[in-house]
C-alpha cells in the first residue's frame, strides 16, 4: 500500500522533518483482512486526493486493545494502550482519523484515562468535512448511480458516539436513492461482530444476528448496503451470501462509493 499510494510513516516524516495533519489509525482489519485492506486503501486515495497531510504508524501501530478489553481483559488492554499512548505521544499526535469505529471509541474515549488524549474523527466524519470544504468532488455517482443504498449503523459510531447524520450526508452527495432499513440510527440492529463476538463461536439461538440484519437491508429493497466499519462490512457480506443475494446486493464502505464517484 504504501508504496503504490506513497503513504509515509510517521517514523519517516519525523526523519524529515515533517509535522503531518493527521495520523491515519489503518487498525487491525484494515492492515491485515484483504477485503478491509480496500477500504484502507479508498480512505487514503480520498486523504491524498484531498491533499491531506497524513502518515499512519506501520509497524509501530499495534491493536488498541479493544477485542481484549470487551472480552474481559483489562489487564492487557491497558497494556497495549498503554504500548500506543507511549508511541502516539512520542511522536506528538493531535489528530487521529480511523476506518474503525472499534478503533476510534476506544480512542478517544478509553485512552484519555491512560494519558493519551487526541482529537479522534471517524473517516466518514473527516470525508464529509472535505466535501463541505468542496476539497472533493462527486461526479456522477459512479458504478452505484441510481441504486436504492441503505446505511447500516455501526454500534461503536451509532450508540456509542450519537454519530448518524455523518455518513448520511455523505451518502447523499451520491446519485443514489438513500433508503432506511425498519430498525435504523438509535434503533438500529447490531451486525453481531461487537464486543469482541467477531472472534468467537455464535451464542446458542435459531438465527444468527447477521441474518436477521441483513434481512432487514433485504426488506428496505437495498441494493447496495454502505457500511462503516470493517466488521459489519464481513457481517453484512456473510449475511447476503447466507441469503444467496450476490447478484442483486454488494456491501460496500462509504469511503469506496465516494472514491467510485469521485472517480479517484
């Protein structure tokens, strides 16, 4: 990626000289799950197209911990947070953008206690702040031109952060016909992956929540599902090959459709 996108780290903006705008936090899916890697990859095409001065940590960035701590141990979250919060200071960041809702919570609200407090933005958040700025133009809508797009609320930005209008707005700049699924924003469905469910066996019960999910973007006649976060982007995917909808449904992040419409 970083060579094809010449993405710097920190490490070498700091051997430069360079002081960047903002750290991108690629986090743990985005790094290392190859369908994630195309949503890190259309974040930092919209930040380089943008003109954005940004850097990620690369080798330095480790899991903020999150997994660990939603599944019970404190004892190591705090230690890989603590191992973040001693390479973040070290290198003086303020800002922080994340494709991670996982990554951006645990950020900007379980870091602080530990001593790392920064400015923390979700990357629909920053990308609908370019468009404002009028930094990054929307053409035709692209391949999803005219299709009806249902946005499912990630947990972490959702209820956990009261951030709906967001990715909304940015979903709106597009040629598209933004629909709502029954149960959405404050009332909306978890995909299942949150709280560290992502790495485990199912509960017990007759459905898996993915399922009941995606029959909900099913119901609201979607034929694109725009996610915010890598774990309901793997859900959702799963949900409609459960359902054998591949033909007639993709699940796409909202930083590929504006990077599709932007033609980027």
């Amino acid at each position: 990626m970083s060579q094809e996108l010449q993405v710097k780290t920190m490490a070498e903006c700091l051997a430069n000289g360079e002081v960047p705008e903002v750290l991108f936090w690629v986090g743990c899916a985005g790094s290392f799950d190859d369908r994630a890697k195309k949503i890190t990859k259309a974040i930092a095409k919209i930040l380089q197209h943008c003109q954005v001065s940004f850097a990620i940590l690369g080798g330095e960035e480790s899991c903020t911990g999150d997994p660990a701590k939603r599944a019970g141990n404190e004892f190591l979250f705090q230690m890989m947070a603590m191992q973040n919060i001693a390479v973040l200071n070290g290198y003086e960041v303020k800002k922080i953008v994340t494709g991670c809702p996982h990554c951006f919570n645990t950020l900007k609200n379980e870091y602080p206690q530990l001593g790392g407090t920064y400015e923390v933005v979700h990357h629909t958040q920053l990308i609908n702040q370019l468009i404002s700025e009028g930094r990054i133009t929307i053409k035709d809508g692209g391949e999803f031109k005219g299709k009806r797009i249902t946005f499912h609320d990630p947990c972490y930005l959702g209820r956990g952060n009261n951030i709906y209008d967001a990715p909304r707005e940015l979903l709106s700049t597009l040629d598209a016909e933004l629909v709502e699924m029954k149960r959405s924003k404050a009332n909306g469905l978890c995909c299942g992956a949150g709280g560290a469910q992502m790495f485990k066996e199912a509960e017990p019960g007759n459905k898996e929540v993915n399922v009941e999910r995606t029959e909900d973007a099913i119901e609201a006649k979607a034929s694109v599902i725009a996610t915010g976060c890598p774990f309901c982007n793997t859900m959702m995917t799963d949900g409609v090959k459960h359902f054998e909808k591949e033909s007639e449904m993709v699940v796409r992040d909202i930083a590929e459709l504006i990077a599709n419409a932007a033609d980027l």
